[in-house]
C-alpha cells in the first residue's frame, strides 16, 4: 500500500507540476512515440535498472537519476498538495528493488515459494519495501 501511495503522490504532483509549466508557458517536450516505445521496452526488460531516452536527441541517463530528477522538479507542487511524504518513498522503492526483484531473490534463498510469500507477508506487516537477503 505504501508503493501505491507513492506512485499515485508522484502522478498527481507531476499532473499538478505541468499544468504550473503550462500556465507559465513552458511545454514539456513530448519524445516520438518510438522512443516512448524504446523506454517501455528498457523499463519492462530492466526495471529500476534501466538506462531510458530523455530527449529526441536520443541521450540516455539511469532510471534512478531520472527519478531523482523528477522528484526534485514535483518537489514544490508535492509539498503544496500534502504528499511530499508519499513522494519520499520513490526513491526508497528505487534503493530496494522492484517488487518483483525482491522477490525473487526471496525465490532464489528459499528455492521453493516461501520465500517469496514470506517476503510479500513481511512487506505487508511493514507497510513498505523490505531488501531481500
């Protein structure tokens, strides 16, 4: 529950974060809808671990920087909504591994489906990511 607080902080600081730009006449550049394709690929293939496009030039930088990025940029508007907080744990979901990873190296610990419902249970109780050992 607490990734899904974060993301849906980070979607509505970014929604109220572009229409500020906007409203100050600043357009966000839009990438061709095959670079788009490109970062759907690299962000399904490597998850956090993904080098994405950030502009039509085709320059690439670390899924983790870019968050960084963009969190700093959400900041003020996150802070205005009340979900700066929430915004915080993106980048922690980010030092911890996706959901997925964690689990399996929870799999690969265990070598059988404890592991990974151990994990996800420990998680639950926590109310955030946990490092799988």
């Amino acid at each position: 529950m607490t990734e899904l607080r974060a993301l849906s902080a980070l979607v509505h600081a970014l929604v109220e974060t572009v229409s500020r730009d906007l409203d100050r006449g600043v357009a966000p550049e839009v990438l061709p809808r095959e670079l788009l394709e490109l970062n759907k690929w690299r962000a399904s293939r490597f998850g956090t671990d993904a080098d994405l496009v950030v502009n039509s030039a085709g320059d690439v930088a670390p899924f983790a920087q870019l968050l960084s990025d963009v969190l700093e940029w959400v900041r003020p508007a996150g802070v205005d909504l009340g979900c700066a907080e929430d915004l915080s744990v993106c980048a922690q979901m980010v030092g911890a591994g996706s959901q997925v990873s964690r689990l399996r190296v929870a799999f690969s610990s265990a070598s059988d489906l404890r592991g990974p419902v151990r994990h996800a249970v420990a998680e639950l109780c926590a109310g955030r990511p946990l490092r799988a050992d």
